[in-house]
C-alpha cells in the first residue's frame, strides 16, 4: 500500500471560499467526509473554528450552497454539513477516487497556512500516479511525501481541536505535566494571553479526551483473544 501527502490550494471560486481568507474570521480545521452525488453536488462534513455566527449569516447568502446546519460542539467552533453545488474543477478532484484505483484518508485536516493536507492512497505508486496526472488545472498541489502507507491509530492529537493542541503545547513547553510540575494555569495563560480560568477548562477537556481514548483503547485491548 502506497500513499502520496499533497498540500493542496482550492481556487477561490469553491463555495464559501470566502470564509477562510485573508483576514476572515473563521478557519477550516477537518474534514471529515466529502463525496460528490449523482447530480454533480457535492455534500460536506467537517470541522470549523471562529464566528460560527458569520459563518451562518455568509453561507445563506451563498447562490450554489444548497442546505447547511452548523452545530455548536464547544466554544471554540463547530461541526458544519454543506450540500453544495462547487466548479467544475473541484468536483473532478473530488472524484478522482471514482476514477482511479485510490481513495482519500479522511480526516482531511487544514494546515496553518490555509491550504488541506490530503494523503491519498493507492495499491501501487502507478495507480498514485495516474491519478496525480488527473488533478485538474487551477488547484494547486504541492506534494509533500511519498512512500509506503501507515495506519496511525495512536495520534492523540487528532482527539483535540486547534486550540486544544495550542493550549497543550505551550502546557508541554513550559512543564505542566513534569514532576515537580514547573508552571501553572496562570503562566499558561499569560503566554496565550487568555485568562486562567480558560486554561483551566481547556486543559480540563484536553485530559477527559485523552483518557477517555486511552481507556477506550484499553477496553478493546483487554477484549482481544490473542491465543
């Protein structure tokens, strides 16, 4: 099993680019499901971080956004399902699973810069190949690695939401979680520039998400028959 890591640019005329340029007040975090239906619409589910007031406000303006609902999951964002109906050029790179003998690894998670972190898997890097020559004209794709597929099922972090992990590292960083612990919530905060109380229930969920993987993984552990 093969797998090519493309950092990839969507061209700004896909539905409710806007919200995520420039100075917007909302950024993409995951993508959790995308797939595109008979009638060339394509349908949405993923993950998103800011003003999920605006956001509602700016995609009932939107002519080829065709249903939404957005769900608050925690203060610092929500859960977003879009039925669309995108350009041409996303909807071919949308399908190139149907075309070619690959499949996208979801989650789809958004990097810093603004751009999706796509890895695509394929049997042979011919079928990865194939498909890369079929991405169409006007998306740009830069590949960051290539090479043999691994399962992840141990990253913690892929639990937590962007400002989770930004929370979590500037915790690691100044030793939270060392013996003798070496800062508090106070000096987190003041690095963030957020108040204690903040942190404080941030790190509350940070810990309730990891054990409550941890345990999960436990449990199914202690259920395997490993004679």
């Amino acid at each position: 099993m093969r797998a090519v890591t493309l950092l990839v640019s969507l061209p700004g005329d896909y539905p409710t680019a806007e919200l995520f340029e420039g100075d917007a007040v909302l950024e993409r975090e995951r993508i959790y499901n995308l797939n595109v239906l008979e009638d060339g619409s394509i349908v949405l589910l993923g993950r998103v971080s800011g003003d999920l007031k605006h956001a509602r406000e700016f995609i009932e303006q939107r002519m080829d956004v065709l249903g939404f609902s957005i769900s608050n999951r925690d203060e610092d964002g929500g859960l977003v399902f879009i039925h669309a109906r995108p350009p041409a050029k996303i909807a071919r790179f949308i399908e190139l699973p149907r075309k070619h003998e690959v499949f996208f690894d979801f989650p789809i998670e958004a990097t810093s810069d603004g751009r999706l972190k796509i890895v695509m898997i394929g049997e042979t890097n011919d079928d990865l190949q194939q498909a890369l020559a079929d991405i169409p004209l006007g998306i740009g794709v830069e590949i960051e690695r290539i090479g043999p597929y691994t399962e992840d099922t141990n990253d913690i972090r892929a639990l937590l939401t962007d400002r989770q992990r930004e929370i979590l590292d500037v915790a690691l960083d100044l030793g939270y979680y060392e013996i003798p612990r070496r800062t508090t919530h106070r000096d987190i905060a003041a690095e963030l520039d957020v108040t204690a109380g903040t942190v404080s229930e941030h790190l509350q969920k940070i810990e309730a998400r990891i054990i409550g993987s941890a345990n999960a993984n436990l449990s199914s552990l202690a259920g395997t028959d490993t004679r």
